[in-house]
C-alpha cells in the first residue's frame, strides 16, 4: 500500500505526520510512504531525518492585514495554490495513494481536497481545540476530521465525519514512556521549561526574573530550553541586572534545546510551557503536571482554549502572558511543590486526557476507509 502524508510549517504539525507514518511502517513494513511538504525548513530536516522520502511544493498562508504588503503576499499565495493543485494532481496520479493523511499546514489544503475530488480515502488531523483555516475548508470534504479534544463535533461542517483521536506523539513519550535516569540529583524537584525551539523573547525575561527567586530561595533544580534565537544570552543578561551571580549554582541550567525532551520532561516535578497541540499531547500521556502560558501570538487564540480543556480537567494552572511576571510564575510553581496531593491529582487528570494509542488508532480509521472504499469500487 502507498500513503501520502502533507504538512508543514511547525513541529506541532510535522510529528503527528511522524508518529502516524512510523505507526505504517511498523505495521506494514512494505508500505511505501511519502510526505510533500511547502519547502520549509523544519520538514526538510526533520522529515529526512526520520527516514522518510519528502517533495515539496511551494505553498504560503494567508495574511489577516489589510495593508498592502499583505494583499501581495495573499496574491502570490493564490497564485501557489493554483499551482500546487495542479502539481497536487500529478504527484497524485504518479504515487497512486491508497490514501493521503493531512496533519496541518496550508499545504494539506491542494493535496487532501484534489485526493478527495478523485475518490481517494483522506483523513485530516487537527491537534488543536481550535480548528484552523486548513482544517475548517477540508472537513467538508475529506471521509475522516480526527481531533484531539472532545465534543469538538459541532465547531466542523460535517460533525458525522468528526472522530476523536488526540495527538500521536513520537519516539520516547509513546507507549511505555519510562522516567529514565534524572538529570539533576534527587534531592530537589526538578522544573523544566521551554517555549518551543525559537524561543519566546518576553518569557525569556520573565524566566529570567523566576530563575534568580530560585537561586534566592534554592527552591527546585531548573532546566530551561530558550530556544535558538539568542535566548540564553537574553537570560543571562537579565540576569547580570538583577544581581545574580556570574557562575549559576549547579541545578539551573539555560540551554538552547533540549535534545533528549522526552526523557527530561518524563523526569520532571512540574513543567512550564506554551499550550500548543503537539505538547499538550506529550504532557497527557506522560502525565504531567503543568503551569501552562498559552501563546497570544497564534490565530484564532487556540492556545488558550488548549490551555483551558487541561485547566479544567485538573491537570494544569494556566497563566496569561499579559498577567504573568517571574514572580507570580515562581509563587505558583513553589506553591504546587509544596503540595503533594495536588501535583499527583493533577498527574492522574493528565493521564486521563492522554491518547498513548492515537497514532495505532488512526491507523487502523486508515485502513478501514481504505477497506469501505475498495469493496464500493474504488481500486
């Protein structure tokens, strides 16, 4: 069998693809797999990387101002889409799919609406509670919306069609996530932050307030990833202003990226971070408890309802950005440590939410629509 995957753009869209693709080919391992992709940077790396063979197709988004640089470049994305239905077409005429999977990203929109048009099983995931431009205009027209919160039926054009999956997650947060071996020593919890691999300039100020009260206090061991784009320096410049010491204690370290995140995290006594889709999947099936500060910053604020399915699950406190300083995020994150109750009722409510079979559950909703459109006939 041959399957088509499209995304593109952001980690929260390319490794759901990942986790459902490695799910093919452990199952089948004969299955030929291809991702088309919109020539970004993160797909042409990760996707690669995880083995797999990767076409791109030029492809942009849409722009919500109205000033004249933003009606350019939504011109030039009209003249990609045109373009991209036609090479759509040809790359699915040449591949013969037994079905096309759609994860996000604007490229899934040419690729999953020509697959749909010529009769072939397609299936569009959507990992946020929000669903997003892309998902909105397929889900009149693809066979499967596979989302990841439930009672989210009514927010799509053909509610009959929705099904809940949640997020497949990859590599060490699937099924049997272990601890693994802490990073710090055990003497203390260990609080692990991140807002995505390029970081996020005012909460790296923010954290960089929260961590000199944590050299004061000596409170908890902290692991803070701030992203690639000058983080650690904005920190450590903060920092020097606010008195800390030049040599950090042993226990609070700034980095750029944490490689091995699945791992660290598993180890963790609490984690602070954004609320996207793709993370919040990686916290339910570890189950862990979190101080989650949804982006303001992504469309439709779908962070924030993120935030809020988790908030009022029990499993996470959720902060505003525009509310948050170092101080309240150092208060918050002392005050659940020193609750014990709470950080485990909060881990079970994470548990709960979690989906560590989506990736085995979307696969087989595959091969069932592959099955129901074989015996109609198509072939």
């Amino acid at each position: 069998m041959n399957f088509l995957f499209a995304c593109a753009g952001t980690a929260g869209h390319i490794n759901p693809a990942l986790a459902i693709a490695e799910e093919v080919r452990g199952t089948s391992p004969n299955a030929k797999i291809l991702f088309i992709g919109a020539d970004r940077d993160l797909e042409k790396r990760l996707i690669p990387q995880a083995g797999f063979h990767l076409v791109n197709i030029k492809m942009s988004g849409l722009r919500r101002d109205i000033s004249t640089d933003g009606m350019r470049y939504n011109m030039n994305t009209a003249r990609n889409l045109a373009t991209a239905g036609i090479k759509a077409e040809k790359l699915i005429r040449r591949f013969k799919p037994d079905a096309v999977i759609g994860t996000g990203g604007y490229i899934c929109y040419p690729i999953l609406r020509k697959a749909a048009q010529m009769g072939i099983p397609s299936v569009v995931h959507e990992s946020n509670a929000v669903p997003g431009l892309t998902t909105k205009l397929l889900s009149a027209s693809v066979d499967r919306v596979l989302v990841s919160f439930p009672k989210l039926e009514k927010r799509y054009r053909r509610p009959e069609r929705v099904v809940l999956t949640g997020t497949p997650v990859r590599g060490g947060f699937g099924v049997g996530a272990g601890q693994g071996e802490k990073p710090v020593p055990c003497d203390k919890p260990l609080v692990v932050s991140f807002w995505g691999s390029l970081g996020a300039e005012r909460m790296n100020e923010i954290m960089a307030e929260f961590t000199n009260l944590n050299i004061s206090a000596s409170t908890f061991y902290q692991i803070h990833a701030a992203g690639k784009n000058g983080g650690v320096e904005i920190m450590k410049n903060k920092l020097k202003k606010l008195g800390a010491p030049d040599q950090l204690p042993q226990g609070i370290d700034l980095v750029e990226y944490v490689n091995n995140m699945h791992s660290v995290m598993s180890s963790a006594d609490i984690v602070i971070c954004r609320a996207g889709g793709s993370t919040i999947a990686e916290l339910t099936v570890i189950g862990k408890p979190a101080v989650l500060i949804p982006s303001p910053y992504v469309t439709n604020n779908q962070q924030m309802e993120n935030a809020m399915q988790i908030a009022e699950a029990g499993g996470a406190v959720m902060l505003q950005e525009k509310e948050c300083t170092g101080e309240t995020l150092f208060n918050t994150v002392a005050s659940l440590l020193e609750d014990k109750k709470r950080l485990e009722d909060m881990a079970e409510a994470q548990k709960a939410f979690g989906a560590p079979h989506a990736a085995e559950k979307i696969v087989k909703i595959i091969m069932e629509l592959c099955r129901e459109k074989k015996e109609s006939g198509y072939a």
